[in-house]
C-alpha cells in the first residue's frame, strides 16, 4: 500500500509539472543552483592586478569592463576615472590580496602616491562573465584629522594572509563569518566584553601602522600605547565611542582563513570623556560626531582571530555606501507662504536652534514627516550634532523667506564646549518644520577657519540702497557663472570694496580673485539652489557643491568637494561682500547622497 500511494504521488507530480510551470528552482536570491566557476581565485587575482595597473596608468580603458560599472570613493558614486584615477601619481609594487570565487570578489590593501604625496588605498572589486562590474575603493589621506598614517616605505603586509591553512586549521565559511563579525560585535560600544576568539599574539595594521604592538618609548598617538595586543585592548574598552559599526562581509576565503569587509565606524561622541574598565578616565579625540568608513581584512586561524589589517578614512557621520547600505531623500512639501510668514519662519529657527542644545528636540514643532540631514548625510533627529551641541549663538544672523517656504540660521555653536560655524536651513511644512539641513564647519579641517566669536549682522538697508530680489539673485548667478568659466575678469555688479570670508576669515577683495590663478581649482559649482532673500538687509543665501578635482597645476591636494553656505550682500544693486560657509566632504559628493 505504502508503494502504491508513493507512485500515484509521483505520477501527481508528474502531471503537475507537465500541465504547470516548471517546479524548478535555486537559491532565494541566486540566478542559478549551479556556481559560475568561469573566474576562481587566479583569474579574480588577475583582475585585481589589470586594475591596479591599469590606475597607475590612469587609463580605465585597459580593464575588462562590465558595461555598467558602479565605481566608488570613499562612498560616493562617480564616473571610473574620476578622483584617485586623475590623481595617482604611483602604486605600490604589492599589496596584500585576497579573493572569494564564490561570491566574485577580490580586495588589495596598500598605498599608492597622489600629485607625488602618500595616501594609503584599498580596493574591492567583483568579477562578473569575466569582466569587472564593481570597483568600491577607500582612500586615506593625510589630514589634520587625527587618524593613524603609516609611512609607506615601511609598510609590510603579513605573509599569513597568503598562506594556505592545514584542513585542521580551517573553518566553513558560516563560522568564518561569525568569527569576524564578532570582531565587529566586540569593538562597538566597546565596554570590555569580547565576543569572538582572538590569538595570543593578533596584531592589527591600520592604514600602515601596528595599532597593537608597544610603540616606541615616547611615541603614543594610538592604542597601542594604552595596552598591546587585540583583546587586551578590547578588554579596556578603549573603543567606546563606536556607537554603531555598519558592516558587510564580501569575501570569505576558507583556503587561507581570510574575509573581507567594508563598514563604518560611527563615533556619535555623546559624551567627551570616559572611563576604561580599569577605572582610568579617557577624553575623545574630536568633540563633534563623525565616521570612518573602510575595508578590513581578517585571517582567522583555528576559529581565532590571528591578524586584521585596515583602510579606513573620515566621512561625514552616518554616510551609507552605495553598495549595499540604503541612501535617505527628505519629505518634500509646498511652500505655502499663508501658512508660515517670515516671523513664522524666523521662529521656527529659533527654536531648532535652541532645541539642539542637550538634545531638547521634542520640543521643535515638527511635521507628520520630517527631513534631517548634517554635512549632506540623512540621520535622525537626536543624533549627530542634537547630542553634542552645548550652547548656541544668541544673536544668529536668520535670514526667513516666506517665497521659499526656508529660514537660514547661521552662527556660532559649541560641542562640549568646543566652538564651530553652523548654519541650519529649515523646511516649513506649513506652519510646522518638515526638514533640517545642518552644515558645521570645525577648525579640525584647517585653514580657511576663524573660530566664531558671534555671527555677521547686517542692519535693514534705505529704500533707495535695496536691490530687487530679482536683481540679487540674477547677480549672484552672474558670479557663480564668472567662477564655473573661470573668467580672468569679474563679472560686472561687483562693489569696489566687495570683500570675501570664507568661515570668518578675510581672503581678500572680490573682484581680483578672478584674476587668481586659484580659481581654476574649483572645477564646478553645482546643485545650486536659493534658499532665501532678504531685499530689506540686501541679502541672498545659496546652497552650493563646490568640486576641487586636484587634478590642476595650481592645486596638488587631494580631491574634495565641499558643501557651501553662501550669503550675498547687495547695498544699491552691487555686491558689497560675500560670506561663505563650507563644509569638507568626499570627492563627487551629491545634496542627501
């Protein structure tokens, strides 16, 4: 009988599958049941070194190229060929590599030279039908940031990350990546407790130094000089300020007990100061909120933790990669001057300001939906800056259009006590806030910098002094437009005495900046958008990008963009000063990216 029931189910099946569509199918997710074996280990091997030759070369072109590449800097999106590509200089003859047929993907860890300077690279790339569809990269340059900078004639990768493992050594993939992930589990709100296995003697290089390894007598500057080795520095908690640590493991390498991830640190810096589990006390390095983003690669050895190595640089707090990490757009809503009135909009400044202080946000009138975004990145209100900011300006310079449905404040905040520039942009919905747009500027960024003392005043104008609103801004645009042709002359509407500030600091007359060969280091002016006019006080605030390729003969930096503030101040139709307010982010970087 049992037979006999098992038959007649088979021919049922059988049926089903002539009469229906095919039963068939593969792993959720998965093209094919079948693993595309056309590129193992040597062929992405291979690839990755066509690709690091192909950027000392500056030529794309000489890849296997996908016809869509998603390429990426430091988590923004840009053309291949754009950033590093125009401004690499050299390559490091090897670097450490590592490669995962199983999912396509390949990594190369080392440093490369920019305009003839260091800067400390990484890169992962995924092959697909033999061809490179994705190129994800994280740069590190030297800055002013405090961040580990190895000097790269020195740099020595450790040869356990090529070294194939004994099968008794070996874990599956599954355990591998609980293995790193722990890592991660571990170091975020770092408090002392460890969640993976580590090896007696881990070590970790971060772009090119040994952040485990004593330090010589005197040298500090990392956690080494606290404690040494991986665990004993995690069993302090020197790592609290990582609130969160965003991760996404690409390639899981059983033969050599390699993975590789990319992530973000994010340091909320909540508080300035803490105590390690030995009773020590310990103050953060910055006093404002921001994130490291990075590739790091694990060699894991009888289920431990043996060696890491990592490439990480600042971006601003909370930024998203591309690749797998979702982007935010703000709610958009009608400007309805009825609704929200310059005085409306003025107040509702105010109490965003003042609402920043020890984080009192539920006290802002907001919207059913609301847009929050600081240095152009999508975060939720109460975080970012609503948990430091300690005081603010009490006599701010706000600048309300009811025609724009904005309000701009712009002034001088503190972050545990620490000042910087600020200027909010706030979106009336109706009568209620709908969005924030938060710029900061921090002297940690260098020089052009004056720290505030209390934000420009500008007193209401005579009849006869005022400019048009339509005046203003078609004169604004004139000289955004003498800046994007890099015009050897001002445009005209310039006022003799017109002066320019850039984050309180006088750079000098306006009209002879467009004779300054400087200028051609801005590559373009974009995404411009007019945030409010004030014709009583002559002024007119902007939102720009500002793109600097570093890629001319006058700028030999690095490539940046930077995100722009920018207020006009018209007296009897002419610009009689510019003052602007930037802040530094990844090259490419687009409003909300």
């Amino acid at each position: 009988m049992r037979f006999h029931r098992t038959m007649l189910a088979a021919l049922a099946a059988s049926a089903a599958f002539v009469s229906a569509a095919p039963a068939f199918a593969q792993a959720a997710g998965e093209t094919s049941a079948v693993r595309d074996t056309s590129c193992e280990r040597p062929c992405l091997i291979q690839a990755l070194e066509e690709h690091m030759k192909a950027l000392a070369e500056r030529d794309p072109a000489k890849l296997k190229l996908a016809d869509h590449v998603h390429f990426t800097e430091n988590n923004v999106d840009l053309k291949l060929g754009e950033g590093l590509w125009r401004t690499v200089t050299a390559v490091d003859a090897t670097g450490l590599e590592a490669a995962d047929p199983v999912t396509g993907n390949a990594a190369w860890f080392g440093s490369v030279r920019e305009n003839g300077k260091p800067a400390i690279y990484a890169v992962r790339i995924h092959v697909k039908d033999g061809r490179i569809d994705e190129i994800e990269s994280v740069v590190h340059r030297k800055t002013a940031l405090p961040a580990p900078f190895g000097d790269v004639t020195k740099m020595v990768h450790d040869p356990e990350f090529n070294a194939i493992l004994p099968e008794d050594q070996r874990r599956p993939r599954e355990r591998m990546l609980a293995i790193a992930d722990g890592y991660f589990d571990t170091v975020e709100l770092n408090d002392g407790q460890v969640n993976t296995h580590f090896a007696d003697d881990c070590s970790r290089l971060e772009n090119g130094i040994s952040t485990t390894a004593p330090p010589p007598a005197g040298a500090g500057g990392n956690a080494a000089a606290i404690a040494s080795g991986c665990e004993n520095q995690f069993k302090l908690g020197i790592y609290r300020i990582n609130k969160r640590v965003r991760r996404h493991f690409s390639i899981i390498d059983t033969e050599r007990g390699v993975a590789v991830a990319s992530g973000f640190f994010d340091h909320a810096n909540e508080f300035d100061h803490y105590k390690l589990t030995d009773g020590r006390e310990m103050k953060t390095a910055l006093k404002w909120p921001n994130s490291i983003t990075l590739l790091e690669a694990f060699r894991i050895k009888d289920a431990q933790v043996q060696k890491i190595e990592a490439v990480f640089t600042y971006v601003p707090y909370f930024m998203h990669n591309p690749f797998w990490g979702p982007g935010s757009q703000p709610p958009k809503y009608k400007v309805d001057p009825k609704a929200c009135d310059t005085v409306c909009l003025g107040t509702m400044a105010h109490e965003v300001a003042t609402g920043m202080v020890n984080n009192t946000w539920k006290s802002v009138p907001w919207a059913s939906a609301v847009g929050y975004a600081e240095n152009s990145v999508g975060i939720r209100v109460g975080e970012g800056i609503w948990a430091t900011v300690t005081a603010v300006d009490q006599h701010p310079l706000v600048v309300a259009d009811a025609s724009t449905g904005k309000a701009v404040w712009i002034g001088r905040i503190e972050e545990h006590g620490q000042p910087a520039w600020a200027s909010f942009t706030i979106n009336a919905a109706g009568d209620r806030v709908g969005g924030i747009e938060a710029l900061i500027r921090r002297k940690e960024y260098g020089q052009p910098y004056v720290e505030p003392a209390s934000a420009p005043s500008f007193d209401v104008l005579p009849a006869g002094q005022r400019t048009t609103r339509k005046a203003m801004i078609a004169g604004a645009e004139a000289f955004y437009k003498a800046m994007n042709d890099h015009a050897s002359s001002a445009p005209g509407g310039i006022g003799a005495d017109c002066h320019w500030l850039v984050n309180g600091l006088d750079v000098g007359a306006c009209a002879p900046a467009f004779g300054n060969p400087a200028l051609k280091s801005v590559e373009r002016i974009r995404d411009r958008e007019v945030l409010a006019v004030d014709e009583e006080r002559g002024l007119v605030v902007y939102r720009t990008f500002e793109d600097f390729p570093a890629a001319t003969d006058v700028d030999k930096t690095y490539p940046r963009t930077l995100q722009v503030t920018e207020l006009f101040h018209f007296v009897g139709g002419k610009v009689q000063q510019v003052q602007a307010w930037t802040s530094e982010l990844p090259y490419g970087m687009k409003p909300h990216d």
